[in-house]
C-alpha cells in the first residue's frame, strides 16, 4: 500500500498510510514490463476496500511488482521490501553475492571472487533453495518468479552435483 502515492491514498480506509512520491513509484513501476490490461481480483479489492479511489490497474501494476522483486525483510512477523537496485540484479544458481540485512540497512556482499566484468548476481532463492536438485530449482523459481533457470547449475547437461551432499 506504501508503494502508492499520498494523492492515491487520500481516500484510503487503513490510517497512518503516507504513500511515496510519484517518483519513486515511477521508478518501481519501472521494474515490470508486462502491459496489463485488467486488474485481478486482488487489485479490484484493493482499490476498493483499503485504498479507496485508486487505479485498479496502477495496484495491479505494484502487486506484479511486489511478487517478482520483493525480498524477505523479517520471520516474525513475516515482511518483505522492495529495493530499487538490488531489484535488477540477475538471478544465478552459483551467485557470487548475497545480500542481507544489517540493521535497517540491505547490504551486498560477494560469495566469491568478481573479476572485472563479471555479472554481480544473487540467488532469488533461500539457502536452502539452492541445495534442491536442478529440476526443483527451476520449478521453484517458475512457479515464484515466473521464468526457467538456465543459469550455470541449471543448464541442460550440467551435473547436479547439489545431490552429492
């Protein structure tokens, strides 16, 4: 709800909502490329119950958004963020970076070696993600983030060492 504007949320049903600037949610609207032309259920529900007034297909818009390129922020109770930059990073099976939290700060860290030119990229996936197998990887990241692996791990006649362990 946050990722709307104050002029979206004037009207809007939960109080304490502040919005962002318009810039801001330019920027995140920025992160998805897909033209939508109907809101789901949700977005609808949205628009009408908690943020009042406000475009069904801009909620739509953050909600695909939110989906694709949110990160666990807290366990208890369950949060999640989305940030700018990190946001753009390339998924990988093999990342050379992970990112975590140090306070409110979202850090990144390299796992190993970047040589110049090298592409920075994480893992979409939880630690624990990356010890599946190949296939369940994929599927995961299908089903979570809507594309097919085929990063270093995943390509086709790669062994998936990952089930020596």
């Amino acid at each position: 709800i946050q990722s709307l504007t104050k002029d979206q949320l004037k009207d809007a049903a939960i109080p304490g909502c502040t919005g962002t600037t318009p810039e801001t949610q330019h920027n995140l609207r920025l992160l998805h490329h897909e033209k939508i032309t109907e809101p789901s259920k949700a977005a609808e529900l949205i628009a009408s119950e908690i943020a009042v007034g406000a475009d069904p297909l801009v909620v739509e818009s953050l909600i695909q958004i939110w989906v694709l390129n949110c990160f666990e922020y807290s366990d208890d109770p369950q949060g999640y963020s989305t940030y700018f930059f990190s946001s753009f990073m390339s998924h990988s099976c093999f990342p050379n970076a992970v990112w975590h939290y140090s306070g409110a700060d979202h850090v990144l860290r390299c796992r190993r070696e970047i040589k110049v030119g090298d592409e920075v990229c994480i893992s979409y996936l939880p630690e624990s993600g990356l010890l599946q197998s190949a296939p369940a990887r994929r599927m995961e990241l299908s089903d979570t983030k809507r594309f097919w692996c085929d990063c270093e791990r995943c390509a086709p006649g790669v062994p998936d060492l990952s089930r020596g362990l």
